[in-house]
C-alpha cells in the first residue's frame, strides 16, 4: 500500500473522531455565549425598556453569581467524570446548559436571572473538566492537538454569536435561539458512545469493544483493546487520601502555588473588561461606532488571536506570551483609566472616541494570545500525570472564586471611587504580573521534552548496571 493511499485510508477511519470534536465544539459555543451573555444585556436590563427593571448593584449580581456557579461546577464535573465517564459527563453539561437559557426565557424576576445564571455557570465549571479528557480519551495522538485547536475556537465562535445577537434580538429571543442550539448539543452527546476507556475503566470489554468499533475505525479491535487495558492498568491512580498527601511534597505545592497565583491573573484581567464590555463603551460616552457593533468586531477579533496564540505558544514560549500579554492588558486598563479621568475633566468625548474602541480591540488581543491560553497550558505540564485531574480542579476553584470576588465589588467600587481608579488599580495589579512571571514561572515549553530525555537517562543507567 502507497502512502497517498495509507493517508486515505487514515482519514476515512478518523472521521468519528472529527464528529466528536465538532460536538465538543458545540459544546464550547455555549461556553462562550454562555460567558459573553453579560456583556449585551445588562445595558438592557437597566434601561426603561426592560421587562425586568434592575439596579447596577442587582446587575453585578448576575455577572457574578455565574462564578459561584463555576464553583460549585468545578466539583460536580469532577466528580461527573470520574464515576460516569467524560461522555456522560459532557451530556449532563449540555442538560445544565439548556435548562439555563430556559430559565432565561420564562424570567420575569431577578431572582430567575440569578437561577439562571448559577446554573450556567455550573455548566462552565464542568465543561472545563470534562472536554480536555474526552478528546484525550477518544483522539489519536496525530489529531489530537488539531481537535483540541477545533474546540477552542468554539468559544471565539460563541463570543461572536451572541455579541451578534445581543445587538439585534431581544433578551428571550436570542435565550431561545441558544435553547435550541443546545437541543442539538444533547442529541449530538446522546448518541456518541462513551469512551473505550471508560468502559475497559468499569470493566465491560463487550461495550469496549463497540466503542473502539465507532471511534478508531479500521484498527485491531483485540490488540487496542488489549493495549488499553494495560495502559490503564499501568496508569492506575492511587486512592484520592494519597493523592491529596502528595500535595506536602514541596515541588508540587510550588506547583500548585503557581497554578493558583496565574488562575488569578487571568480571572482578574478578564472579569472587569469582559463582562462589562458594553456598558463600559457606553458609559465612555463612544457614539461613532454602535457599543454592540464594537463588541461584535471584538469577538470576532478574538477567533484570530487565539490562532494566533496556537502557534505561537510552542515557537515562542509560555513565559514571553504571559508578559506580552500582561503588559497588553495593563496598557489596555490605564487607557480606560485616562479616558474616564479626561471625561471627568470636562473634555469633549467626541473627540476621546478612538481610545475606548482602540481599548477594548487590544483587551481582546492581549488576552487571547496569552492569559487566557497559557495558565491551561502550565497547568497541564507542571503536575505528574494522576495528580493532574486534582490539581485542575483546585485551580480552577481558586479561579472562580477570584473572579466572583472581583466582578461582585465593581460596582460596589465604582460608587465608591469612580471608574478611572477602578481601572487604575486593577491596572497597578496587572503590572505586578510581569516580574511574577519573569522571575517565579518556569518556561514550560520543553517540559515533555525534559521528561523524555530524563526517562532515556533512566533506561541508560539500568542498562549500565545490568551489564556490569
């Protein structure tokens, strides 16, 4: 067989993989709906027209009880995947979701808005656990990296989808339309099979066996399965108390430290720019370009900083993207900063316009190619492979609690020092970033690379001793 025909055939085999990863995709669409959702309707939800008048104190409750959520998800996910698998675990998730925009829909009170909003949030929390176990668990090495990329995107995708939305259609119309699209999600997760190795996990080969059928197609079916089983045994994690234990031995505590202190940096640049992205341009007083029709151009911007930051990330570096991005961020919250002291100085806002937009447009950039990728990547690279699962759900904790706390005292904060020392605080704690990053964050792009040449170095050193 020639190689042009082995390529054939090789994608031939691989197309349910790919249908897998569409639907994780369409799961991280409503990731990204799910988070944007703030940013268009809470302008709405203040104004005279709103079926549900609300206070801006009663509005930073429904953007921050979405992390609340993501706490209590984060655990729920967790504990999701390990007793029913990453497939059950994404269904039960796209359940949550569609339940969130139907309490949208039928809200006609703020306390169903914040119902809504701690489920939603829910959902986020398990999303982040279970997907990046699906696909390692369903994805062969040479696609894996590619399906990982595929549904990343859905949440640049997501951003740009109900931006869109939010600028045209009212609050339950578009909670509807994402209703529906989240019908089709629970179909999608419905029908796919659980993962081989959850199956061979809980010991019913003969399903095993069905599921290497569906997903690696064409494969020796004995000789995967054979292989799994092995590999699992292998990789056996210890009990949950001896894993916990691990977390005395000073390099993964370090390790944790890091994870949590980088988890912070990306929830606290993200929670006051991005939930509150309209009612930020709108309050700037930008009026040449519709706020709405800015966020849009945002989001969609961000779908080319994230492939962006994919190839970057391995050609340049975590530890450069980090600061670059910092700085980006930084730069981004003193220009806020400047414009809502200059218009507190009494100048003219038709003339300070291209600072806010220009703002926001890098916010997007800079957080795409950097914070937002590079914390997942250093989390997944610093921790021994059976404490991984653990130490992401802690930091991911730490993540939504920081958040939570940042985006519930916004507005406590801007009633008590106004909008631009908002900004310039948070400014001051972002700069903090890049000598953190610079002198405490180890440059994790040879990681896998370290750990190969230490297991060569292993190999050699039995050889050695066996022959002498």
């Amino acid at each position: 067989m020639d190689r042009e025909t082995q390529k054939e055939k090789t994608k031939n085999v691989q197309w349910s993989q790919w249908f897998a990863g569409i639907g994780v995709n369409l799961l991280l669409v409503q990731i990204g709906m799910i988070v944007l959702w703030s940013s268009p309707y809470i302008t709405y939800l203040t104004s005279p027209e709103s079926p549900i008048p609300m206070t801006m104190n009663e509005i930073s409750w429904v953007v921050s009880i979405l992390n609340l959520g993501r706490l209590a998800g984060s655990i729920c996910g967790s504990v999701a995947v390990n007793y029913f698998g990453a497939k059950t675990a994404i269904l039960m998730t796209s359940l949550n979701i569609s339940f969130s925009w139907l309490l949208i829909i039928i809200a006609n009170r703020a306390e169903w808005l914040y119902a809504a909003r701690f489920v939603a949030g829910m959902s986020v929390g398990s999303a982040n656990c279970c997907y990046p176990l699906y696909l390692g668990e369903i994805a062969e090495p040479t696609i894996r990296g590619a399906l990982v990329a595929l549904a990343m995107i859905g949440i640049a995708i997501g951003y740009v989808m109900i931006s869109t939305m939010g600028a045209i259609l009212s609050m339950k119309m578009s909670a509807a339309i994402c209703f529906a699209l989240s019908l089709i999600l629970i179909i999608v997760f419905f029908w796919l099979p659980s993962s081989p190795y959850y199956f061979i996990k809980i010991k019913d080969e003969t399903k095993a066996r069905t599921s290497i059928v569906w997903y690696h197609r064409g494969c020796d079916v004995e000789a995967e399965l054979q292989a799994l089983k092995l590999f699992i045994e292998k990789n056996k994690s210890p009990p949950f108390i001896d894993i916990i234990k691990e977390f005395k031995i000073p390099y993964i505590w370090k390790a944790l430290i890091l994870s949590f202190v980088l988890f912070a940096y990306f929830q606290l640049s993200q929670s006051i720019v991005f939930y509150y992205m309209e009612t930020i341009l709108q309050n700037a007083q930008v009026t040449v370009i519709d706020p709405s029709v800015i966020v849009i151009i945002a989001s969609a911007t961000g779908i080319f900083a994230s492939m962006l930051s994919i190839f970057l990330i391995d050609k340049i570096g975590r530890r450069i993207l980090m600061i670059v991005s910092s700085l980006g961020i930084t730069i981004t919250l003193i220009c806020l900063g400047v414009q809502y002291q200059l218009l507190d100085a009494g100048y003219d806002p038709t003339n300070l316009q291209a600072l806010p937009i220009f703002s926001i447009l890098f916010f997007q950039i800079s957080s795409l190619i950097g914070i937002i990728p590079v914390p997942y990547t250093v989390l997944g690279e610093i921790f021994p492979p059976h404490i991984k699962c653990i130490a992401s759900c802690f930091a991911n904790l730490f993540g939504a609690a920081t958040s939570f706390i940042a985006t519930s005292t916004f507005q406590p904060l801007i009633d008590l020092i106004t909008e631009k020392y908002v900004f310039y605080v948070h400014a001051l704690i972002m700069i903090t970033a890049v000598p953190y990053t610079y002198f405490c964050m180890p440059e994790t792009k040879y990681a896998a690379v370290m750990v190969l040449l230490n297991l060569m170095f292993q190999i050699l050193i039995r050889t050695a001793s066996r022959s002498l």
